[in-house]
C-alpha cells in the first residue's frame, strides 16, 4: 500500500506534469503548423476540418510530448521540494532519496507502458488519417501543397514551378511546366501568367495559361534527327489527374509504416528480408540470357573437346577485319544490356534495404520513446533535488536543455541508420546508451547531497586560486 509519503510526493508531482504535458502537446502541435501556417490561412477550410487535424496531429505527438513532460516536472518536483526544505527534512529523517523516488519511478514505467501501447495502436491509426486528410486538403486546394519558387513533383509525370502566387491562390505568374515523356527530352511550357483551379469533381487541376511558350523535341531513339516545335500561345489550357495522389476516405491506401504496429512491422521485415529468391530468378530471367557461355556449364563433353583445341592467342586469326566493327557493336550491345539489367537489379535491392531499414527504425522508435520516460525522469528527479530551486524559471531550461539532447542524439541516430552508416538498433539506442550514465551520475550525486551545480561551490573553490594569481601579479 502507498503510504503517506508516497501520496504526498504523487499529489506534488501530478499537477506539474498534466501542465507540462498539455503545454509540450500544445508546442509541438504548433510546430507542424508553423510549416504550414501560410498554406491554411484563408484557405477555406472549414471549422470541423481544422480541429480534426489539430486533433490528429496532438495524437501523433503525444509519445514525444510524454517524456518532455515527464523531465519538466520531475525537475520542477523535486526542485520545489528542495526550495521549501521539504527533501532536506525527509533525508534528516533518515529515508534516502531512492526511497523517495520510488512512487515516481513505478508512475513513470506505468506511462512507458501506456506510450508503448499508444504509439503501438493509436498512433498507427491516426497517422494513416492524418495523411488522408492531408491529401484530401491538398486535392481540395491544390494551392497549399504548391509554393512559390519550389518545384513540385507529386503529379505523375510532371514538375511545375510558380514564379508568384497571388493572395487567393488562383491568379498565378511565370508558370514553368516540364512534362516528364522519358524520351529524348522532356517538353516544357512557359507562359507570364494564368489561373488555376481544381475541376468540379475534383479528379482535375486545370491551368489555364496566357501569353505562353511550348516547345517539345520529338525523333527516334537513338538518332540524332529531330525536329524541335516552339509554339506560341495566348491561352492554353492544360489538365492535371488528379488521381495518381488522390485520398479518398473508404480507400486509405497511402502506405508508410508509421501506420503500422509491431506486429505488422516485424511481418513486413521479414517479408522484405525473404527476398533472395525475388534476386536470383531475376538475374537467371534477366542477365544470364546474355551470358552465351552458361549455356554448356554443366555440358562435360563440350569442356573436354575445348581442352584438345590449340588456344586462340589473337582474335584477328579467326575474325575478318570486315567483322571487327559488327562484332564489336554486338559485344557493346550485350555489355550494356548486362550493365542496364544488373543496375536495375541492384536499385531493386537498394529500394528494398532501404525500406527495410525505414520498416526497422520504427520497429525500435515504439521502444525507444517509451524507454526514453524513464530515462529521462532518472534525469530530472536527480537534477531537481541537485538544484533545489522550483518555479518556471531553472527546471524549464535545464528540461529544455536535456529534452534537446535527447532529441539531437535521436535524430543523429536516426539519420546514420537511414543512410547506412550504422546499424538501425545502434543508431536508434544511441541516445539511450547515452542519457542513460548520465541519469546514474546525477542519481549517485544527488543521493550524497551533492553541490553540482551549486554556485557558490565552485567560488569556493576557485577563491583559492583568485588568491594565488592576485599574489603572483602583484610581484
């Protein structure tokens, strides 16, 4: 049964942490709105839309927002109570620190557990509608997703850029449009200016251009007869589907695996780490054609006949000169097509070590942020009674200062094991491994009364040396 210590350490340390938590939840809900504040001012957007992705988005940061919470107001806990006397006369009364951290400690592993739960199979869920909603708004007003002097690429086989958008977002200047044919070069149209709008049934962007220029280059592969076409425009209208991004509420297709539990992502690891056999049909289908001689490697016969033969030291003795140039295009022509395939292959593997190592990230991400409130509670409740000052002032910025710590060392992590360079459970356990000692030392000083980070302290203890140098000068 909790005793009366217990329930009085909770009841000083729940009020500061609900506070904490809405106003870490409020932060970094703003931050995703910060990048788009520009985008959805005045764009029409309805009342219900807009607290729907203020809702989803709260949900999405709730695992992030925990742990800062949990080191603000473990700091400012036991910060308090050090300020008032309160955890000087409990330690004179002969119950460590330890002891007196023990409520907490159990309350913060009990909100591990609930994080892991909800970044398991809340969090999943609402990232899927987050993304719906947001390509919903984005096909809505396509206006918000394109900005200005930014080429964007999420129409299937175009990229546009706008020199200038007017406040409404329909009146648009220096409108570049390159159509991506894959062909000998992609067709471009330039126009001063034009309008643009979302069709009716909302499957069309249309842009409809004045006083334009569209040039297009067309002739056979590999040829270098073409012919180039400029045509001079006063109005062109040019249509968008819509389609190829579309979001539609009964068909949530859009696939990233934050929307996915541990389950699910431990399934589609496997899923992608079982394709060897994928690997070695495809090069039988796709380059062993090429390779005339795999032909007869299991023929003995055809071996021991070459054995007999006098070896060919110069090719000229068996090829015509007149042969040279036709066997030499025919030897480039299978190079490249082995080179061509093999390439293909290799970005095959590439996209599939890349998604598995994407797949493993946020396998470890549902662990790591929950093992993170812990972490960084033994770093604040130690911290806390290291400075015995409470208020809003010292624990928000100490808070502040690890909470940025940890999420650098995360982020750092994060991107060495998407770029290969570290293993996923290195790069993700990284700030862990670290915060970690850190958590242990301020533990171990705090429960000897240490004066860390005590000002005085350290006066004291350089006024010896202030002496000696005053002393040296003076001679």
């Amino acid at each position: 049964m909790f005793k009366k210590l217990d329930i009085l350490i909770l009841k000083a340390f729940i009020g500061p942490f609900l506070a904490a938590l809405t106003i870490s939840t409020f932060v970094l809900t703003m931050q995703f709105f910060w990048l788009y504040i520009d985008d959805l001012v005045g764009k029409g957007l309805d009342t219900i839309t807009i607290f729907k992705l203020i809702g989803l988005v709260s949900v999405t940061t709730f695992t992030t927002a925990l742990p800062l919470a949990l080191l603000f107001s473990s700091i400012m806990t036991f910060g308090n109570l050090g300020e008032s006397f309160e955890l000087i006369a409990i330690k004179a009364a002969g119950i460590p620190l330890i002891r007196f951290m023990r409520p907490l400690f159990i309350f913060s592993i009990f909100l591990a557990g609930i994080a892991f739960l909800f970044s398991n199979n809340i969090i999943p869920v609402s990232q899927m509608k987050l993304t719906n909603l947001k390509y919903e708004i984005i096909v809505a007003k396509p206006a918000i997703d394109i900005k200005e002097g930014v080429f964007y690429d999420k129409i299937d086989g175009y990229v546009i850029k706008l020199g200038k958008k007017e406040s409404n977002d329909s009146v648009i200047k220096n409108i570049v449009i390159f159509e991506k044919r894959f062909a000998l070069q992609d067709n471009i149209i330039m126009a001063e200016s034009g309008v643009m709008r979302v069709s009716s049934n909302k499957k069309f962007l249309e842009f409809v251009m004045y006083n334009g220029w569209r040039y297009q280059e067309r002739g056979l592969k590999n040829t270098t007869n073409t012919e180039f076409t400029r045509m001079h425009f006063k109005e062109y209208k040019k249509v968008f589907d819509l389609n190829s991004f579309k979001m539609n509420k009964d068909n949530e297709n859009i696939y990233d695996p934050k929307m996915l539990s541990v389950r699910q992502l431990g399934k589609a690891i496997d899923s992608i780490h079982n394709k060897d056999s994928f690997y070695i049909k495809k090069t039988r289908s796709e380059v062993a054609p090429y390779l005339r001689f795999m032909v007869y490697k299991d023929s003995q016969q055809y071996f021991k006949a070459i054995k007999n033969l006098t070896p060919i030291k110069n090719l000229k003795e068996i090829v015509s000169d007149s042969l040279n140039t036709s066997i030499a295009s025919a030897v480039g022509y299978q190079f490249s097509s082995i080179l061509g395939n093999i390439g293909a292959i290799k970005d095959t593997y590439l996209d599939n070590e890349r998604a598995s190592a994407f797949h493993s990230i946020e396998w470890h991400r549902k662990f790591t942020l929950s093992i993170a409130c812990i972490v960084l509670f033994l770093i604040g409740a130690p911290l806390g009674s290291i400075i015995r000052k409470g208020g809003l002032g010292t624990p928000m910025v100490l808070a502040i200062v690890f909470f940025v710590l940890f999420f650098l060392l995360n982020n750092f992590g994060e991107k060495f094991a998407k770029s290969g360079e570290w293993t996923v459970y290195k790069g993700m356990w990284m700030s862990t491994a670290i915060l970690i000692p850190i958590g242990l030392f301020l533990t171990y000083k705090a429960m000897r009364d240490s004066q860390l980070f005590n000002s005085e302290f350290y006066y004291r203890l350089l006024q010896p040396i202030k002496v000696t140098l005053r002393k040296y000068f003076k001679k």
